[in-house]
C-alpha cells in the first residue's frame, strides 16, 4: 500500500471518528434541547390553564352553591380556557375531556408532581401528556394537557437527515483535501525516492534536494549525509580494491620468482654432479627461499585467520622483551644493525606469542627503514611498549595509511627487502585484540616510533 494512501486512510478514520462522535454528540443535545423546551411549553400553557379557570371559578363561584350548579359553572369556566387537548377530572368523574384515551391511564394523578410529564405513541401518534393536581372548593380536581408532538419528532428526524447530508458532504470534502495535502506533503520523498534509485544505479554524486525545514527536510538532509558517507566509502574500497590487485600482482611475481629460483636449483642438485660446496650454496639459496615463503604465508594466514578472541594472562614484559631481541639477532646481525632494550615494566596482559610477532614485525619494518650501523631500540615502561629506529622515517601523509593490509609506502624499497605490506596490518589487529592502540610518530630522515599503548582498565 501507498504511504500516502496509508496516511490518508488514517486520517479519515480519524476524521469520521472525531466527525461522527461530535455528530451524535449535537444530534442528541438538540434533540434533549427541542423536547425540553416542548415539555416547558406545554407545562407552562397547563399552568396558565390552571390560573385562569380557578381565577375565574372563584370569581363567579360560591361555596355555599348547590353542588350541581357548581359542577356547572366549573364544567362551564373550564371550557372557556380549555383547548380539545385539556381534560379536567374531579375525584369521582371527568367533567371535560374531548379525548378518545384517559390520560389518568398513562400519567396517574397520584404521581403527579412539578416535574412530571409523560411522552409515548398512542394510536400512531407522539403524544405528550403533563398534569397538574389542586383544590377548588375544598375539593381535589386534576387537569391534563394532551398535546400531539408528533411534528416535533418530524421536525427532528427532518434535522437529523440534513445534519448527515451536512456532515457527510464535509467528510467528503475533507477526505479530498486530506489525500491532496497527503499526496502534496509526501513529494518531496518521491524526489527522494528518485535520488535513491539514481545512487542505486551507480550516480554516486547524486543528491537530494533540501527544500523543506521539517522531518522530510532533515529526513534529506541525513539522507545526503549517508549519500555522501556511502560515497566516500566506496572510494575508499575502490583504492583498496586497487591497492590489492597491484598487491596480487607483486606477490604473484615474488611467488613465482623463488618458485622458480627453488625449482632450478633442485633440478640442478637432481640431475648435475658439482663440487660439495656449490651444492651447499643451492641448499642454503633454496633454504632462505622456502624461508621467506614460509614468513610471507604465515604473515597471510594470520592477517585473515586473527578474529578470534584472546585469553591474555599477566606475563613478563622483559622476557618477551628477550624473546624478540633473540628472534631476530640473527637477520639484525646480517644487517650489520645494533638492538638495544630497556624496560621499566613489570607484567601486562597478553598473549606471549602474539606480542613475540608484534614485536619481531614492528623490529622487521624498523630494520627495512634503518642503514648499516644504525640503532633500533625496544623500551617499556609503564603500560606502554615501544619500538624505535633512526632509519629513513615516514612522510606524515602517509601516516594513515601506513596500518592498511598491503599498503607500502615505497613499493620499490620494500620489494627489495622482501616486504609485502602486511607487517603493521598485523601489528594493528594483534594490539586491537588486546584491547590496546598503535601510536606513531615519524619523520623524513629522523626515524620513527611505534608504541602499543595497553589500557589501564586491563
């Protein structure tokens, strides 16, 4: 379903509840109010009745008067005031009535008070009946006034039936202007709507137009945020995306390069009889090959395969420390670089293997950028590891990028030195799943620090 049918559904729903509620509300207020004001009327011609003829009978009558002309003269006095629709009665018999019902019969002189009337059908008709009991010569005597109201409730459903026509003509109009207003409020989300299917489509630079300072306006306004965020991202995929072919390139050429390299020597040591020490150097070219393959699938495997989480344990940060240096002495050694450690920590919370790893990347990358003769350094203190180097440095707009799988600042240098990006990709993800951040500081030509800053909470 349509939103704007939806709203406009809702909305005359509520606009025939609010219309038929104050409908019935009034309907039945006027309709108390006309017979209400009907019984008033009809009591006040009873009791001006009432006042003239016992005005009259006590102006001409006597009470010494022989009964049978008293009777007369009442019966008499009564029919000079009294309509067909008024009935006296005395105690014992009706001494004036032009009615085909007694109304004694549905309004009992007995119950007769103030306020006491009575409406009903009565032969088809609606008839409405008020009395009044007195005294008249020390005698009781009851009048009724029988009028016929049928025209009233004529004059009512009449109001009724023009009240509807009236309310559903205003329900309809309104419907109308519901789903015009409806159908007006809701384009902008059509626009919107387009713009959506514009991105969708690849026109990443598409936008919604903002015409409007209410929920639909900021509705566009967040919408071309998210607009703009998607489209920022799919660059930023879209270089990765780049990154990683030119990635794949290399690694497939450095794959296939001591691939290679590993097959002919074989080949030679197979099928060519040489002297004892040229065979030695094929096994040592074809050892430090497999070697270096060997680091550059575990560097990958363990780049993809990190996402479980860690149990860390409190271990010694000046054996791990120890650990490191004694991995690599060796390649240091080859470089002809010096290691230097100094630690002020006690324990952290880690996993040993891992930080070994952190640590022996973050020395590898220090070594790559570091020349014959150089210093690198690894200090702890407090809950922070550092590792240091006065090597070639970073330029500071590569700096955030430097973290990223694959991403190499000098592709040329790196592949020489059998770099492939993954070091501090890995560093990044070991030192997250310890709940600790990378914090670095380089120059050109002054070296660079990479610190693993652990949080106190741990």
């Amino acid at each position: 379903m349509k939103l704007w049918l939806k709203i406009s559904l809702l909305c005359t729903a509520v606009l025939l509840l609010i219309v038929g509620a104050c409908s019935t509300l009034l309907l039945i207020n006027s309709r108390s109010s006309i017979l209400s004001m009907t019984i008033d009327s009809t009591k006040n011609e009873l009791d001006n009745l009432e006042t003239s003829f016992s005005s009259m009978v006590s102006y001409y009558g006597k009470e010494d008067a022989d009964p049978i002309v008293k009777r007369s003269l009442i019966r008499y006095c009564f029919s000079q005031f009294a309509s067909n629709t008024a009935v006296l009665i005395s105690d014992d018999e009706t001494l004036y009535s032009n009615l085909v019902f007694d109304p004694e019969a549905v309004l009992p002189k007995e119950e007769l008070d103030g306020n006491s009337y009575y409406i009903g059908m009565i032969q088809g008709r609606h008839v409405l009946v008020t009395g009044s009991n007195f005294m008249l010569f020390f005698e009781d005597y009851t009048i009724y006034n029988v009028r016929d109201i049928s025209d009233v409730y004529q004059n009512i459903t009449d109001m009724i039936w023009k009240f509807g026509a009236i309310s559903i003509a205003g329900i309809l109009a309104g419907v109308l202007l519901i789903v015009f207003l409806v159908r007006y409020a809701i384009r902008p989300l059509k626009s919107l709507g387009k713009t959506a299917a514009v991105i969708a489509q690849g026109g990443y630079e598409e936008r919604a137009a903002v015409r409007t300072k209410d929920e639909i306006g900021e509705l566009a306004e967040d919408f071309n945020v998210m607009a703009q965020a998607v489209q920022q991202h799919i660059e930023e995929q879209r270089e990765i995306m780049e990154r990683q072919q030119l990635f794949i390139g290399a690694v497939t050429h450095e794959f296939k390069t001591p691939l290679t390299s590993v097959i002919g020597h074989a080949e030679t040591l197979m099928y060519t009889r040489m002297p004892a020490d040229v065979a030695e150097n094929s096994l040592s070219h074809i050892h430090e090959q497999c070697r270096w393959l060997e680091r550059l699938t575990q560097k990958l495997l363990k780049l993809i395969t990190l996402t479980e989480e860690i149990d860390p344990k409190e271990e010694s940060v000046a054996a791990l420390i120890a650990a490191a240096a004694e991995s690599v002495r060796e390649t240091l050694a080859q470089r002809g670089l010096e290691l230097v450690t100094s630690c002020e920590a006690d324990t952290l919370p880690m996993d040993f293997d891992l930080m070994q790893s952190l640590l022996i990347n973050l020395i590898d990358n220090a070594a790559k950028a570091s020349s014959p003769g150089q210093t690198i350094g690894i200090r702890a203190y407090g809950r922070t590891v550092e590792v240091f180097d006065h090597g070639i440095g970073i330029p500071q707009s590569e700096l955030a990028h430097i973290t990223e799988p694959f991403y190499m600042v000098d592709k040329s240098r790196s592949k020489k030195l059998g770099g492939s990006g993954l070091g501090l990709a890995l560093v990044k993800r070991i030192a997250e799943a310890h709940g600790a951040r990378i914090g670095i500081e380089s120059s050109p030509g002054a070296g660079t620090t990479i610190r693993v800053i652990f949080p106190d909470n741990i």
